[in-house]
C-alpha cells in the first residue's frame, strides 16, 4: 500500500488597514499552486469575515467581491504579494 501525503499551507499575516493592523488567516487544503485560497478576519465589530482568493493570470485575485469591505477589496495586492512570498518559502 502506498500513501501520498499532501501538504497544507496555511499562515497569518498581520497588514495595516486603514490605521489599524488585521490578522488574515491564510488556508489552501494542498501545497499546488493551482486551487484557491480560503482568508478570513475579523472585522471592527467582531464579525468574521470570509472569502476565497484565487490564482488568475498569475496573481491571486478575489473571488468574489460582493459583500466584501472596502478595506478588503483594497487589500488584494497585499494578499497576491503574501501568497506568492509563502509559495518561494516551500
């Protein structure tokens, strides 16, 4: 019998939005560069909030970005940059 481990990746990163500093949890079921992302954080109020990233002509776009603060939507470079760095880390 043969086992196939798969990888996780999943890390945090702090960024500064809009003068405060946010925790984004960073969550990808396989260490592929394909697939798709899943990054949550809280927001002012308490609330989580949850949405996916996916790769697209290269970089790491939201999926959807209904629904969505402004403050995240503007952060998207933020997040392509942080994703790329964490795949050249493994």
């Amino acid at each position: 019998m043969e086992l196939d481990f798969v990888k996780n990746i999943q890390f945090t990163k702090l960024i500064k939005v809009d003068g405060r500093l946010k925790e984004f949890n960073f969550r990808k079921p396989h260490s592929r560069h394909e697939g798709s992302f899943t990054v949550d954080v809280m927001d002012d109020s308490g609330n989580r909030i949850i949405f996916r990233m996916e790769l697209s002509d290269n970089n790491w776009k939201i999926a959807s970005q209904q629904l969505l603060p402004n403050w995240v939507v503007e952060s998207e470079p933020a997040f392509n940059a942080m994703i790329d760095e964490e795949f050249k880390l493994n």
